[in-house]
C-alpha cells in the first residue's frame, strides 16, 4: 500500500519541475483568452473609429462602382485602378489590423509572461504515433474543449442571432436605404453585436483561465519518489551528505585531539565535562583560548591523552560546566570566566615550577568564582 500510494500524483509540483516545464515551452495556455483580446482589440478600434471607417469604406464603395468613360474605353486602366482601390482599402483598414496584429502578438504575454523555447520548436517524431493520438481525441481534455467549444457556439451564435431579431426592422431596412445611409447602420449594428459577443466571451474567459491553471498544474503533479528524487538531484542524497558530515566530524575532532597535547591545562568535571585551554601571551593572546573540549566518553578521552602528553588536569566541576557551556573550539573564553581562569592559570604555573624546581607544592584551588548568569 505504501508503494502505491508513493506512486500516486499528490504532491505540487516544486519550482524545478516548473522551471523545466517552462523551458520545454510546456505552460499554461487559454484560446479563449487570446481570443477574447483580439476581439477586444478589433471591436474597441471600430468603436472609437467608426465614423472615419464609415467615410473612408463610403468613399472606396463610390470609387469602385464609378467607372469613368476613359476606363470603360481601356482596359489597360483596370489593374491600376484595382491597386489604388487596394492600397486605399489597406490604408483605411491598418489601424484596426495593426490593433488586432498585436492583440494576437501579446495576448499571450497575460498569462505566461514572455516565452521563447527552442525545445518546443523541435519535431517530436513520438506525435506522429496514432495510438497516443487517438487517445488524445478521448482524453478528459478535449472532453473540455468539446464542451466548451459547444458552449462557445451556442452562446456567441444565440447573442448573434437574438441582436438580429431584435433588430430585424432596421437589417430589413438596410436594402431600402442609400449607401451613405446604410453603411452607418450597418456599421452600429455590427458594433453592437460584438460588445454583446466580447462580453460573452469574457464570461468564458473568467471560466476558462482558472481552469488552464489548475489543469497545468495538476498535470504538473509530482509523485512523493519524484519529490525525493528530485530532492536527492538538488541537495544531494542524504545518506551521502551524512556521511560527509561524519567524515567532517571525526576530522575536526582528529584535529581537536592533536591540540590537547599543547594545551596549558584540562578542566574537568570530573567525568561528565573536559575542556582543554591554552594561553601564549607571546603570541599575542588577549585570553585563553579553548582547544579541545567534549563530554562523557570524549572527555574521558581528552583527559587520557592530557595524562599520557603530561597536561596539568584540574577539577573544577562549576568551571567545567560553564566552559563546556558558554565557549566554541578555537574561541577565547567569555570576560566573565577570566578571574577564576587565571587562578586557574596561576597554580598550574606553579605547579610548573614546582616541578622544575622543587620546594611547596601548590595548593589547587577552590571555590573558584563562576558566575551563575554569563554572556
């Protein structure tokens, strides 16, 4: 049961698997919303230029049912009759293809931001399979777009039809009327309709957009082994970087362990903490400097290696706790440990000469001054 469920695409996708999809040019995508804008765009232009668009399609309709008595006469005018009638046509016409040009170019650009992939411009020789194909034809997605495309044209067609019936004397009307009468009419007529249409169509949009997202989304779904996997890719396999750690570990406390031996004295707990320090004022020490410290079985260790390397051991159970407490391996001991330290540091100077030179042998000290709180 566990293996199935790892199996199962529960998890969302992660920020890799998004960034991939993206590179592949696979990202969430909504003809309607295309659609939608281009339709904007165009309907929006004939409506704040409807009246130069009027003129300029009255005056190209008049030029080109007038034939002058020259041209019925030789035939040669036609051809550059027709080309002034086109370029005419093209000028009056620009604004609104340039408007619908580049509501195409970017509507693209609302959803996804800007996109090139190379990859998705390479041929995939896998589509021209027709198993996958057919079913594709049967999946749950053109399933949807079926649906929607049923409800696209159900729902535009009826706008359009119902405009026309409700306005059915004035398209009648059109037949009777001049040309420079008619083509205003037409024209508002025309504009209506496709308010009515692109505000249909941003009912669709509403509905469809949210829908691209979570279907990309959801087809972007990661199983838990693809979450680990992908997590063994990126930082690494844990079992690995584990043993990394170790590795790091038992190097750093080899090197702790070979800087006991240089140590001025090993404060003990006596069992439980052992913190090894050193002090050179000849090398420019401000303070002690902790070299090697550990608990249990790793101070037992330090203490071992003191007594073979001839290291001065001193209990002092508070002082103990509070190095082992308050310091870091190579880091000078706090300012509130200074004054029982240097005690410290005292007697095993004596000791040191006492050793040398004989004489009383000091005394350890005690009731070294530890405060409770340090910082």
């Amino acid at each position: 049961m566990a293996e199935d469920s790892d199996l199962e695409k529960t998890e969302q996708p992660s920020q890799r698997r998004l960034d991939q999809a993206r590179e592949k040019g696979q990202v969430a995508r909504s003809r309607e919303l295309s659609t939608f804008v281009v339709l904007l765009a165009g309907g929006g232009t004939l409506w704040f230029m409807g009246a130069p668009f009027t003129r300029h399609m009255v005056k190209s309709l008049r030029d080109g049912l007038t034939i002058g008595r020259d041209l019925a006469f030789d035939t040669g005018l036609i051809i550059p009759r027709l080309y002034d009638l086109s370029l005419d046509a093209l000028i009056t016409f620009s604004p609104l293809l340039l408007a619908v040009m580049l509501a195409a170019v970017f509507s693209p650009l609302m959803l996804n931001g800007w996109l090139f992939s190379i990859e998705a411009l390479q041929p995939q020789f896998s589509k021209m399979n027709p198993i996958p194909g057919l079913s594709r034809m049967f999946s749950r997605t053109s399933l949807v777009e079926l649906v929607k495309a049923i409800g696209k044209s159900v729902l535009v067609g009826g706008i359009a039809a119902w405009v026309i019936w409700h306005n059915k004397g004035a398209v009648m009307a059109l037949g009777s009327q001049s040309v420079a009468a008619a083509i205003p009419q037409m024209g508002n007529l025309v504009a209506t309709c496709s308010m009515m249409i692109i505000g249909a169509m941003l009912l669709i949009v509403a509905i469809d957009v949210p829908f691209q997202l979570w279907d990309h989304n959801k087809k972007l779904m990661m199983t838990k082994e693809e979450v680990r996997q992908e997590s063994k890719e990126t930082e690494g396999d844990p079992m690995i970087k584990g043993r990394i750690r170790q590795l790091q570990r038992e190097a750093a406390r080899r090197r702790m362990m070979a800087e006991i031996p240089t140590a001025d004295v090993v404060v003990t707990n006596p069992t439980h903490y052992a913190v090894a320090l050193k002090y050179n004022d000849k090398k420019g020490m401000s303070a002690p400097v902790v070299v090697a410290k550990g608990s249990h079985l790793l101070a037992l260790r330090i203490r071992e290696i003191a007594e073979e390397n001839h290291v001065p051991i001193l209990e002092a159970p508070p002082l103990a706790r509070a190095l082992h407490k308050h310091t870091k391996l190579g880091e000078s001991i706090p300012e509130a440990l200074y004054t029982a330290v240097a005690e410290v540091l005292a007697y095993v100077y004596q000791l040191r000469r006492y050793e040398k030179v004989g004489g009383v042998r000091p005394q350890e000290p005690a009731g070294l001054s530890v405060p409770e709180v340090i910082r």
